[in-house]
C-alpha cells in the first residue's frame, strides 16, 4: 500500500506544478497582449503623425513648384512671425476644435 500512495502522492504534486505552470504562461501572454496594444496604439499614433507630416511637405512643395516668392515670403511672415496686412483683421479659433 505504500507504493501506491508515494506514486498517488507524486502524481498530485504533477498536476500541482502543472496548473502552476499554466497559470503563469496565461499571466505572461497577458502581459504580452498588454503590451502589444500598447504599441499598436502607439504605431497608429505615429502613422498619423507621419500622414500630417508628409502633406505638410507636398502643400510646401507644391507651393515653391506654384508660388513666387512673394507668396512663399508671405506665407511664411503670416506663419512664423504672425505679421498681418494693414487694416487686416485676423479671427483665431480658441475653441480647439
């Protein structure tokens, strides 16, 4: 009978470590899908950042293919210094939207 009960015994604390061991994989790859969100969010958050980026290259492009240089200069004296036309008025949306 004592063979019995040291395998029976063996074969609990088997099971033991394997639940263990399956809970601990569950907990890792829940790690990983955590992070993996994370830099999903982050690679859409770029990508964005990168469209706007490159449509601020073609409208810049576009302009020195099409504009002369009083309109390059004007637009940027109008976007880098805030000057405006004499008896000009400028609206600026606070909103945020």
């Amino acid at each position: 009978m004592r063979a019995r009960t040291k395998s029976h015994s063996g074969s609990v604390m088997l099971r033991i470590l394997i639940i263990v061991f399956c809970a601990y994989l569950i907990y890792s790859l829940g790690g990983h899908f955590v992070e993996l969100n994370a830099k999903n969010s982050e690679l859409a958050d770029l990508q964005m950042k990168q469209a706007q980026i490159e449509a601020n290259i073609a409208e810049r492009e576009k302009l020195l293919s099409e504009g002369t240089n009083e309109e390059i200069i004007e637009k940027a004296a109008r976007e880098r210094l805030g000057y405006v036309f004499p008896n000009e008025t400028v609206y600026m949306d606070i909103s945020g939207n």
